[in-house]
C-alpha cells in the first residue's frame, strides 16, 4: 500500500534516463536549438560537467560538450540533458510537493520532447534507453524532531553510529552510503550525509533513496514499468527506515 | 650609425603555430592540440572547487577497489567507447588521407562526394574498430568491416548520398551465411546494417 504524506521532507526529486549509446550526432551547436523549443518554460541555463566526470566526445568537436540545465523562472523545475542522459528534477522552493504521479508526467512530456526534437534532429528512430535512475532526496534540519547529528536516530531509529568511547556521543559528521538490491533489475542506494542547511547554518540531514537500475529492453513501456516499481521500492524503504511516531506527528500519512 | 626612431617589429610565429597547430603538415598536430585542450579543461574541472565532486578521491593506492554507482559505471563504459571511437575515427581519416596523396602521386584523384558520403557515415555511428579502405578504379571509396567467422560489412561510397552494400552474416542456428547486397541510402544502409545484426563487427 503506497502512502502519501501531507508533509514529506523532500526536497528534491530526480528522474533520470540514461542512454544505450551516446547520441554522437548531438553537438553543443544543437543545444540551441533544443531550447529553442523550451525556452518559455525553461528560460535559465547553465553548464555543468558530465556526470561521472567524463567526455564522451565526438570527432572533430574541440571542446567537450558539457551537461546543460534548463530551469524554470522559479527554478523548481531542471532538465539536464547530456549527450548520454536526459534528467528531470522537481526542487522544492515555495511550493509544496506535487508527489509522484503529476511529475512523472511531466517527466514524460519533456523526455518525449527531447526525443521528437532528436527524431528530427540527427533521423533517430528512436532513443534506446539502458538505465534508469529514480531519486528521493529529502533534507531535514531545524525540527522539533531533529535539531543536531545527536538525533538522527529519532528520525531513522536503525541509525547507529560506530562507537569506540564516549567521545561518538558527539558525532561531527557521516557520509554512508549503503546499496541494497530490492529486485532483479532495482538496486535502492540509501545515502545519509551530514550537511549544514544553506539558509540556517544549522545541522541538516540530508537522506537520500535512489532506485537504479538496467532495462532488459529498451523500450518506453518497460521504463514506465519501471519508474513505477522504483516508486514503490523507494516508498516502502522511506516507510520502513524512518520513525512511524514522526511520520504519524508530523508528516502525517494520508492513506490512497 | 643612429638608433632608428621606432622598435622594429617583433618577429613573432602566426597566432596557430605559436598554439602549436602546423597547417603546412599533416593534420595529426591539430588532433594532439585539440587533446592538449581537452586534458586542459579536464584539469581545470578537477581543480575546480566550485564544482561539487561525485567520488571521494583516495591519496594512496589501494589494493581494493572502491564500490562505483552504476550510473557512474556506465558513463565510464561510454566514455571509453567514444576514446575508442575517436582513434578509430582518425584512423579511418587518415587512411583516407593516405589513399588521396597516393592516388595524386599517380594522377588519379578521389571522389569528393564518395569522400563526403563515407566521412559522413562514419561521423554518424559509434564504431571501435576501424574499416579497411580502399580506393576503387572508379575513384569511389569501399570500406570493409569482417570477422575471422567471414562475416563482412562491404560499403561503396558511390556519392550523393547513395552506397553500394554487400553483406555476409552468420546464421548461427541454420549453419549457413546469409547474403545481401544492393543499393540504398546512407540512413537506409544503417537499418539494413542492424537487420542483419551486423552493427557487432563495427565494435566488436
């Protein structure tokens, strides 16, 4: 049974698809003409290195294409396409979390987009996808619940730190990464960092779930089956890592 | 004698060779400066404090390795597919380049729009392994892929977007080698290439 939160501490949710083979046709010159397309509900950009810090470069392109944003005026909503990859993140600002389903959509529109504009573009028949990626970032700090590092465990009660005297009673900082796979082709990472809140300076914790995983095939109908057994890997590990005393008091569970 | 009035100008190499590119040589040395440029900008990025790094960098060599995400994995994967593809790429290139001098020297010359048609081809797909080219009595150009098994992937470049094909693929359950050959066009030619399931000798 999936449960939705009234008050969820997400923060950011990523959507992302990654390629069987980097389209070699696309070059920076074709990133105008993409958001040509998008611009009016995308009109900020900004380059980023690639993901996993590399090149995937082509012939006779001098520079390596970098990874592109594309943000909304309010930056809550990011495409990020590179030559390899198109990525969509929902960021919370002002607005409340529009929770999975409208998002996906989204996701839907915008990646059909990019693969039209690709079809056009370089003669694709189509974009194989190979990977899929599904992330959940939530980020708690200042709550009645969760002030400092010494209460990570009221939130996530399996939390234990290692421990050799006293002294760990004033853990500092952690970085723990911990990869379970859930099913044949979902792997869930449970990424918990210690981090400082950029608005605050005060302690935050940053608690991620990303499902990850390979497609046997490579076709639109198995990613969408796909993004949604993520979903459910990744709400039952949120549901069966945190505290049901905070969920219930404070995020606070509306049963669908 | 007097001192001249004005400094004499500085003699000073072109603005190219000074970057160390030689446009009187081959065109190898605008590949090694366009890979100093990129070495440069993959430093640059390494360095950059601004950018939010993705591993945790050991300062030792270790014996173990540490656990790579998937996701990182698989930009590696292709990452090392396209270096390959480059090499292959120039290397194709400059065989081109070696059967134009060749054909010169005997005066003969090669078709542009052959040329054209094969470097877009090759421009247009991910190949590791590079094809043997040959220049043809028509002045076309020919590449070949095959495998020790006799499969082959053999393309005449005829211009104007046309090329000739033979193709020879195993049929591994029936024991026998399926042929094919024809004319087509060159995004025509890259669906004949996967029907046959023949893209594997342009990687393999």
């Amino acid at each position: 049974m999936r449960i939705k939160y009234k008050h969820p501490p997400i923060n950011e949710l990523v959507m992302g698809v990654y390629f069987k083979e980097p389209i070699i046709k696309f070059r920076s010159e074709h990133v105008g003409i993409y958001w040509a397309i998008i611009k009016d509900e995308f009109p900020k950009s900004v380059q980023n290195i690639m993901i996993g810090n590399v090149d995937i470069q082509v012939p006779s392109e001098i520079f390596p294409m970098p990874r592109f944003w594309f943000m909304t005026e309010d930056e809550v909503y990011l495409i990020q396409i590179q030559r390899n990859a198109f990525i969509f993140n929902w960021r919370r600002r002002d607005e409340e979390y529009p929770h999975y389903e409208p998002l996906k959509k989204r996701f839907d529109k915008h990646f059909s987009q990019f693969e039209n504009f690709c079809k056009e573009e370089f003669g694709l028949a189509r974009i194989d996808v190979e990977r899929c990626e599904l992330s959940y970032i939530n980020i708690i700090s200042d709550e009645e619940y969760f002030r400092s590092f010494d209460e990570v465990k009221n939130v996530i009660p399996s939390f234990v730190p290692l421990s050799f005297n006293d002294k760990t009673k004033n853990l500092s900082h952690f970085n723990i990464s911990y990869v379970y796979p859930c099913e044949q082709d979902v792997a869930l990472t449970v990424n918990l960092q210690s981090r400082r809140h950029k608005k605050t300076d005060k302690d935050a914790l940053y608690f991620e779930l990303k499902s990850s995983g390979s497609l046997s095939q490579p076709t639109k109908s198995e990613a969408d089956s796909w993004f949604d057994r993520a979903h459910v890997v990744i709400g039952g590990a949120f549901n069966g890592l945190t505290s049901h005393e905070v969920q219930r008091q404070h995020w606070q569970p509306r049963k669908n | 004698m007097p001192a001249s009035v004005v400094d004499p100008l500085p003699v000073t190499a072109p603005y190219y060779q000074q970057a160390g590119i030689n446009f009187e040589g081959d065109e190898w040395n605008l590949d090694a400066f366009i890979e100093q440029r990129r070495a440069q900008a993959r430093k640059k990025a390494r360095y950059d404090e601004s950018i939010p790094k993705t591993t945790v960098e050991s300062l030792t060599d270790l014996a173990a390795e540490p656990y790579v995400e998937p996701t990182e994995q698989h930009a590696r994967k292709q990452d090392d597919i396209a270096r390959k593809y480059l090499k292959a790429f120039r290397a194709a290139k400059a065989r081109i380049m070696e059967l134009k001098d060749d054909a010169r020297a005997e005066g003969y010359g090669v078709s542009a729009a052959s040329e054209n048609d094969l470097l877009a081809f090759l421009n247009g797909r991910v190949f590791t392994r590079r094809p043997f080219i040959t220049l043809l009595d028509n002045g076309n150009l020919r590449a070949l892929w095959k495998n020790a098994e006799g499969e082959q992937i053999g393309l005449q470049f005829r211009g104007g977007k046309q090329v000739q094909y033979v193709l020879f693929a195993r049929r591994k359950d029936e024991g026998f080698m399926a042929r094919a050959s024809g004319r087509d066009s060159l995004a025509g030619i890259e669906r004949q290439i996967e029907a046959h399931n023949l893209g594997r000798l342009m990687t393999a």
